[in-house]
C-alpha cells in the first residue's frame, strides 16, 4: 500500500543562467541554520568547482539538504546553461517539484522555456520565484504576466497554471507574497515548499527500488550512484540486482557497502533509508545513470527518458610540436586516454571515442562551453595537448540526405546594434523568426541557426555590441543541411622559423596585422603569431635582429614603439583556429599552430585539396 512520507520534501531549484539559484540556495542554508552564527561562508557556496567560481555558472547538479519547522527539504541546485541541460532533465525524476527562478528584469528567457518544459512535462507542481526585485529596473508585475504566457505556450494543465508565485532578493535573504510587500526573511519560500510541494509517496513493504539520476566521483571510493528510495527500504550490506530499462540484458548482483543522506553540505553515513529519501551509494563499481538498483525477488526497472544526443565534437590529440613536453606532467597517449575516459565516470552527456590513430580521441559533447570547461579543467591539472576546430556531428534521415544540428538563437541587443547582427547571422544561414522591443532601448531578436553557424561567433558578436549584447542559445532540432558557410574572413600571421622573439622582428611585422605575440616568446615555425589583415596566409620572420653596421644614422636608434599584442583567452583562441589548425594546450601557453608545420608540404597539401 503506497503511503506518503510527510516529513520530507525533494525540490529542484530550475532557472535560467544567471538569474540566481545558487544565491537562493545559499540563503535557504544560512536561514535554515546549517551554518553556525560566526562562520565564514563562501558566496555561492554549492558551486564548489574553481571554474564554477570563476565564472559564476553551475556546471554539476548539487545536492543539500535542510530542515525547516521538523521536515527535511531536499533541495538540487541545476545549471542554467543549455550546454548542461543533461543534468536538468536527469535530476528532475529525483523531485515531487520545483521552484522556478525568474529574473524580474529579464524575464522569460530561452532556458527558462526549456527546464520549464520539462518539469511540466513530468507533472510536476511548480513554485515561480520572482528573483532580484531589488534592481532599479526591476519589472515584477509585467514578468508574471510573461510567466504564465509561457505556461500557456506549454500547454500547462489547469492545476499547473494555478501556481504560487513568491518575490524574492536572494541577495538580500527575504521574500514576500507579493511584489509590494517588503519581506523580512525566507519564511514565505519556504511555507510555499511545505504546503505546495507534494510528499514522496511509495510502498515501504514492496522490494525495493532506487533510479539513480546522478553520479559522483570520488578518488578513494570511486563512482557513487545519486538516486531516490522509491519503494522499500535500503539498507548498508544488502543484496540487490541493477537492471536497466534501456539496456534489458542488464541484470548484475550487487550489494551496499556504504549508504549516505545529506545533511546541508555533507554526505551523512547512515544504516538504512525509507521511501522518499535522496541517498548517494557508494561501492558499486559499475553502476550508470539511469540504473534502477531493485531487490532480486523483483527486478523492475523505473522508466527514464534517453540523455540528449552531443551535438559537436572535436579531436583531442597528443602534442607533437617542437615544444612539446617542456610545460606539462601529463603528455602521452595513455595519460589522455586514461583522463578523457574517466570523465565519462561523472559527465553523461559526453562521448570519447578511439580513432585510427593512436595519439587522436574524437570528444563529443553538448557545445563549445561543455568542451572548453573540460579543456580548462585538465589543462589545470597538468595535461598537454592539442585540439582541433570544433566540428558540428552530422545525420543522414532514410533518403540519405545530411541533416545538421540547428539552434534557436535569442539575442538581447541596443536597438542601434540590431542592424549588423542581423547581417552577420543571416552570413552564417541564421533565419530571423522575430523582434520586439523589450524596453530600455533594447530589442530581442530571435533566431533559427545551424550550430556550426555558430562556432566563433561569441567573440565576435561581443565586438559588435560593444559588449552590451545577450545570446542564448538552445538546441531545437536536427534539419536539412543549409549549405556552406564561411568562417573565418581573415588569414594567419605564421612564424616562418624557431627561436625567440625579438621586438625588431615583431616591430617589422605588426603593420600586417594584429599580433598575438609580445618579445621574448618561444616560437616555432608553423605557429600562428597573429592575425592576418587580409584574407591570406603570410609567414613573417619575428626572431629577426637588426644587422649591425659602421655607419650611423640620426633616427637609427630611436626606441621601437610596439603595439601590445592580444593575449587570446581559450574561449577565443577555439573560436579562432581554422580547420587547418590546433590549439596547443599547456599548462602554461596555449599556442596556435598550423597542423602541418613545414611551409613546403603546407603549401603542397593547400593546392592539392583545392
């Protein structure tokens, strides 16, 4: 007989990038007195990656718990951006609802839509909090009215249309029932969780069943599988069977050595956990998201919808360039190897496959973001490598004809800037779909784009703002090829042999265009030192002295006046590169390069695949 279990609660916290969960959830621990009165707290203490911190994103779902008025409330804190909406649509089977998170300037924004979609999508009741309504531009009313125009969009049931809505400061730690109200704390998010939020129900006496939705990697312990105690009870040293449902030969035994809960931010041991409960398991080596752990009497698996599909690859290869091996600890084949496979340990969404040659791994992922933050992170931690242009992954449909990855595009742009990046999307076979005015001279422009059209264009659409614009992007759907695009307009400035450079040779060379580059740097030749005005490849001397002679002239020995060179973040340096490029990645450098370094067998290789 299925019961509910009243003192638990499990919530998602879902928004868009930027709009403030983690704030939340920060102030949601301090108001629920998990931190003691004097302790230093971290800001945005769930995001404990350093790149996390660095750039402000949650990248991996987090799981805490905190108790309020005798109930424990489960919370998970998602990320917002599109290129980690595989831990969104997992993370959602964990919870009986969620608390959307709403910007009260910006509004509904494009992932707003997407993590909205799927939790209704689920069923699941849903809380909507007004975030940031202390910004002076702060538009509370209109943004409830975007809101359910956007549960409308989605076809959300009646029920679902009746939600509460809570108007919140995260950053100033209250919230009030209404936008006029002044909140003094947290109170009213929370009673809303409790009264609003369904218990877990399930059968204590059925065999049990835990879907694990997350997993977590630990050096010492290996991989622990994140689920939530649907029916039964579990408990530390039982025999239990993982079956899948997509994966029907799958039928392995299995037992328990560890079981956890968690208490604010750690993992708690615990001896056994009832219906509802969020446990992480650890001792189970071969355990995947979307497993069901059943007991052996009865092996159901809990349905589970497939992980979306990556969209863009790029080669990982060993470094083999005249520097190679001088910066990093970790530089052979096998050391790749082993790092990129045991990624897959923790991130779903990601493929590595081995490709004919042995110093090359195809990594396939979500977006460029989903690549770049695994560059960074094993870059951080000692790799050396290099990286191709990132490449979109092709389909065929049953005639045999290719279709390719599109995107639908929003863009928040100063209505004098509309212009140009109309022009320059419909360059990349980007279709307009819309524009409206949002306010404050600023237009919304939306657009359906192949994501290869895509590829490098952030840097750019930052020049053209002038830093002022907003793009977001969410897959929409796989469509017929629209035919070729032009990347890259301008051609590379190549050192033409090794050694270091000097300022005469840099002094002479900077007129042909934007160096990257300062005097004093190892180069080698085949390496990319700039960017070419024009739309060819020129290779230039920058390690070249001044010839000394007896005579003396006036203006000789005037001082050299040089430009400073643009230090290209790795962000810009994958946009950059060409097809016929890599990206050399080192602890300490990230350098371009041409793939083939030699200026002769380059330009054989040039004429003979035109």
């Amino acid at each position: 007989m299925k019961i509910k279990r009243e003192d638990v609660r499990n919530i998602a916290i879902i928004a868009h990038v930027d709009h403030g969960k983690t704030t939340l959830v920060d102030e949601l621990l301090k108001q629920s007195g998990v931190f003691r009165e004097n302790q230093e707290v971290a800001e945005r203490v769930m995001d404990s990656g350093d790149i996390e911190r660095e750039r402000g994103i949650t990248i991996l779902s987090k799981n805490t718990a905190i108790s309020y008025k005798d109930t424990k409330i489960n919370i998970i804190d998602t990320p917002g951006h599109a290129d980690f909406g595989g831990e969104v649509e997992r993370v959602l089977k964990m919870v009986n609802g969620v608390v959307l998170v709403v910007d009260a300037f910006e509004g509904a924004m494009p992932q707003t839509k997407f993590v909205l979609k799927k939790a209704l999508e689920l069923d699941l009741p849903v809380i909507v909090c007004i975030n940031k309504i202390d910004r002076p531009e702060a538009r509370p009313d209109e943004v409830v009215d975007e809101v359910l125009e956007l549960f409308i969009d989605l076809d959300a049931n009646e029920e679902q249309l009746d939600c509460p809505f809570i108007f919140a400061s995260a950053k100033e730690g209250i919230a009030s029932y209404s936008a006029d109200e002044q909140g003094t704390n947290m109170n009213p998010l929370f009673e809303t969780i409790l009264k609003y939020i369904p218990a877990p129900e399930g059968d204590p006496d059925e065999g049990t069943q835990i879907l694990i939705s997350t997993i977590d990697y630990n050096e010492y312990v290996g991989r622990i599988g994140i689920g939530k105690v649907d029916n039964g009870i579990v408990k530390v040293n039982q025999d239990l069977v993982i079956v899948n449902q997509h994966d029907e030969t799958k039928l392995e035994k299995v037992r328990i050595s560890k079981l956890y809960e968690f208490e604010g931010l750690q993992k708690i041991e615990v001896k056994e956990a009832g219906i509802g409960s969020i446990v992480a398991i650890s001792g189970i080596s071969d355990i995947h998201i979307g497993d069901t752990l059943c007991s052996p009497e009865n092996p159901t698996p809990i349905p589970f919808q497939k992980i979306s599909e990556p969209t863009i690859a790029m080669h990982f290869i060993v470094n083999d360039s005249p520097l190679a091996g001088q910066e990093g600890k970790y530089v052979t084949s096998r050391h790749l190897r082993e790092r990129l496979f045991r990624e897959l340990n923790s991130d779903v969404s990601l493929r590595v496959e081995e490709t004919e040659n042995t110093d090359s791994f195809k990594v396939s992922g979500r977006g460029e973001l989903h690549l770049s933050v695994l560059i960074e992170n094993m870059r951080r931690e000692g790799y050396e490598f290099a990286v191709s242009k990132a490449e979109v992954l092709f389909k065929e449909d049953e005639r045999g004809h290719k279709l390719e990855p599109m995107e639908r595009t929003f863009i928040d742009v100063p209505e004098d800037f509309s212009g140009s990046v109309i022009q320059k999307l419909s360059n990349r076979k980007g279709e307009l779909q819309g524009m409206s005015s949002i306010g404050g001279g600023y237009t919304r422009l939306e657009f359906l784009i192949p994501s290869r059209g895509l590829i490098g264009y952030r840097g750019e659409f930052l020049t053209d703002t002038k830093g002022n614009g907003i793009i977001n992007t969410v897959f929409e759907e796989y469509a017929p090829y629209k035919g070729d695009i032009e990347y890259r307009k301008q051609g590379s400035l190549i050192a033409f042999e090794s050694g270091e450079t000097v300022a005469y040779g840099l002094f002479n060379a900077q007129d042909r265009g934007t160096l990257f580059v300062s005097p004093g740097e190892k180069v080698y030749a085949g390496m990319v030192i700039g960017q070419n005005g024009k739309s060819e490849d020129i290779e230039l001397n920058v390690c070249k002295t001044k010839h000394l002679t007896n005579t003396r002239s006036s203006s000789a020995d005037d001082a050299l006046k040089l430009t400073p060179p643009k230090k290209l973040s790795l962000e810009e340096a994958l946009e950059f590169i060409d097809t016929d490029e890599l990206l050399e990645i080192t602890p300490e450098n990230l350098r371009i390069r041409k793939k083939i370094l030699d200026s002769t067998q380059r330009f054989r290789a040039s004429k003979r695949s035109k």
